[in-house]
C-alpha cells in the first residue's frame, strides 16, 4: 500500500514541475526545502508583527467604542435624574 501512495505521490511531483525532463534528486530536493524553510521564516516573523499589531488596534477600538458606550450611558442617566450625578 505504502508503495502504491509513493508511487503516486512522486508522479503527482513529478507533474507539478513545470519545466519538462526535470529530474528530482534528493540534492535538489534538499536545496529548495532549505530555500522554502529560509523564505517561510521571514515571512512568518512579518506575519507574526503584523498579527500582533492588527490585535492591539482591535483591542484599542472595542475599547473606544466601550467608553462610548459608558459615556452614552452616564450622560443618559444624568438627563433622566440629574440628582444621581456621580
């Protein structure tokens, strides 16, 4: 079984390449994984800063609109009982 899935998996690689009569070596295997891996790296640490800053601005505006809402609220209260002014 394990032979049958090699077997389709390495022509299913075979026909991804887009160059004709491309031979995979483990060699060259090996040098475009270790190019993948390097690229993967500084992508996923941009990825990693942009993540975190998109969470702070999305923490700062429920926020904001949070302190709308308790603005909103106080200034609704002291217009129906303006003897309950904190």
């Amino acid at each position: 079984m394990q032979l049958t899935q090699y077997d389709m998996y390495k022509s299913d690689l075979k026909n991804s390449i887009e160059e004709e009569n491309k031979n995979v070596t483990p060699s060259k295997w090996r040098a475009e994984l270790d190019n993948i891996d390097q690229e993967y790296d500084k992508v996923s640490k941009q990825l990693s800063d942009t993540t975190v800053y998109l969470a702070a601005i999305e923490v700062l505006e429920h926020n904001r609109k949070e302190l709308n809402r308790i603005l909103e609220n106080e200034s609704h209260i002291k217009s129906i009982r303006p003897d309950r002014i904190r």
